[in-house]
C-alpha cells in the first residue's frame, strides 16, 4: 500500500533543506515501486472512505439521482478554494520540493526542465466506488449512479449546488526542447474533508494523466471513476437520458489495456447500463470472488445462489 504524501500550506521558509530532501526521496521511492507513477490514498484514507460510504445507505440516497445525472453532464462546480490550493501548490510549494532535482520533476510528469511552465488544464470530479459495489450492480440491487450517490462522493455548497468531494486538476508543462512532444502531463488531485476544506492527497501520476488526456474529448464533460481496491480508473460520461433522465447510459472510456472488462483494450468504450454489458459484470464478478462474507470461517466457500444476466 502506497503512503499519502500530504502537502500542508505552512511557511517553506522554515523548513530545513534536508527535510524537503527526504520528502523528494520519499516521492522517488514511491514512484519506482509503482507500476503507475501516483500516490494515492493510504489505507487509514480508504478506511475512511469505506466508512463514509456506508453511511450512504442506497436504501435512502442523500441525493436525488437526477442530480447526480445533471451534475456529472455539466462542468464541475469546482469551489474557489480548490482552485485557490491547486495555483498555490504550482507557484509556491512545487518550485521548491523539486528544486535542483530535475529527474524528480520528470518522474512526476513535470517534462524535462524545471524552467518549464506548468499550468491547470482541466478539472474532473472524481467518483469513488469499491469492488464490493460491483458485487451490487452485478446482482442487480442498484443502479450504477446509485454506486457514486453517497456522501463520500458528493456534498453541497451553501447555494445547495452539488460539489465533488474530490477533483484532479490536469496540469499541462510546455516542453519547448522535448523530444518526446510539445507538452508532458501531470496532475494534482484534492480532497475536500468533511469539515469542508481541502488537501492535495497525490501528485503527479504521468501515465493516468497522459492516459486521460488522450482519450478524452475536449468537448465532452467527462468524470474519473476510480475503483480504489482494483487502482482501476476509467474515463466517464453521461450518455442519452432516455426514458428516465434519472437513469441516464453511462459510457466509460478503458485507460489503459483492461483484462478485467472483457479485454478491454486502451481507449475502448463500453456502455455500463447496456444489457450486453452485464454478462461481463457478472464475469468479474466470479473472477473477484467478491463475496468474501459468503466464505465460512473455515475458508470453504459457501454455496452461492447463481446470479442470471437481465
């Protein structure tokens, strides 16, 4: 499990050098034991977020799913105070953890100088969901909106507007002398507490970034969907409402080859709502042998109760 590298807005200033040393250490050690340059959540975060979205009962949704429909298919509301961390982060705090050491700074996607500049692309609300809500979409006791309608994923500002409980900021570096290309990407990924403020929780993630950059349309209002105990993320969207606008087709872009979807390959789509869709969440639901809770606890599995396509 990866550790949470948390930024705090305190004065640099006082920090000694052989500190922020070790914290750049700390990055590099992270980034070459990972298969995906990232830092995401730690496992007390996750823990939190099991937490939280149990307390997100399907059975009496916070939110309206209409909401939910309109929220994702519209910009995100992105709170000024987000924004306000994410250019302190890339004028102040970034310059300084990655001063004089160049090959970091490539590690995390910042390209090839540190005298490029670097500026916010895009921002995409994140929507949180684990395996075992897999396990209730493929016996077909919920939706797949009611899977983000919980209050890990969203809250509500004082205009009563619905506000994503975590954004990834998709920051952009001009490589003037790249030969790799004009431009390299990064991210810087922020949380809001339930005390409503927010935290930088990871930086960095080149390939997801890259990933995401490649595969989205700019004229589309897309979302992350990361299932956090797979670390897959998909590139979402909202599809036509039909008949239920409440109930919208969700279409998810795969970022990266994907054996567990059905082969999956980078930058194939899939509509999740759709009925063919469905045998294969049945399929990855017997390949996760999700239901761990229907093992005795003698470790033999328990007899199932087949589950049939719709």
């Amino acid at each position: 499990m990866f550790e949470t590298i948390r930024i705090s807005r305190y004065n640099d200033a006082v920090v000694h050098p052989r500190v922020k040393r070790c914290i750049a250490v700390a990055l590099l050690a992270t980034l070459f034991a990972s298969p995906v340059p990232a830092v995401w959540a730690a496992s007390e975060m996750l823990a939190e977020h099991r937490k939280l979205a149990q307390q997100g009962d399907r059975k009496a949704a916070p939110f309206e799913n209409l909401e939910i429909a309109k929220a994702l298919s519209a910009p995100p509301n992105v709170p000024q105070e987000s924004q306000d961390l994410a250019s302190s982060f890339l004028d102040h705090t970034l310059p300084k953890l990655l001063t004089d050491d160049e090959r970091l700074a490539h590690q995390l996607g910042f390209g090839d100088s540190m005298s490029n500049a670097v500026t916010v692309d895009r921002a995409l609300p994140i929507m949180l969901i684990r395996r075992d809500d897999v396990l209730q979409l493929a016996l077909g006791k919920a939706k797949p909106l009611d899977l983000v309608n919980n209050i890990n994923n969203w809250t509500k500002d004082q205009a009563g507007r619905l506000v994503p409980n975590r954004i990834v900021f998709s920051l952009k570096t001009n490589n003037s002398t790249s030969e790799a290309g004009p431009y390299t990407w990064s991210s810087v990924t922020l949380e809001q507490s339930r005390e409503e403020s927010w935290h930088i929780i990871q930086v960095g993630a080149p390939k997801l970034s890259r990933a995401m950059r490649e595969q989205e349309d700019p004229q589309t209002n897309h979302f992350l969907l990361w299932i956090s105990d797979l670390n897959r993320h998909y590139l979402g969207q909202i599809g036509a409402a039909g008949a239920d606008p409440a109930n919208p087709s969700i279409i998810l872009t795969a970022l990266f080859n994907d054996r567990l979807v059905a082969g999956r390959r980078a930058g194939d789509r899939f509509d999740i709502t759709s009925k063919d869709f469905f045998p294969h969440v049945i399929k990855l639901y017997k390949e996760l042998d999700l239901p761990k809770k229907l093992r005795g606890q003698d470790g033999q599995t328990q007899t199932q109760m087949p589950i049939q396509a719709r």
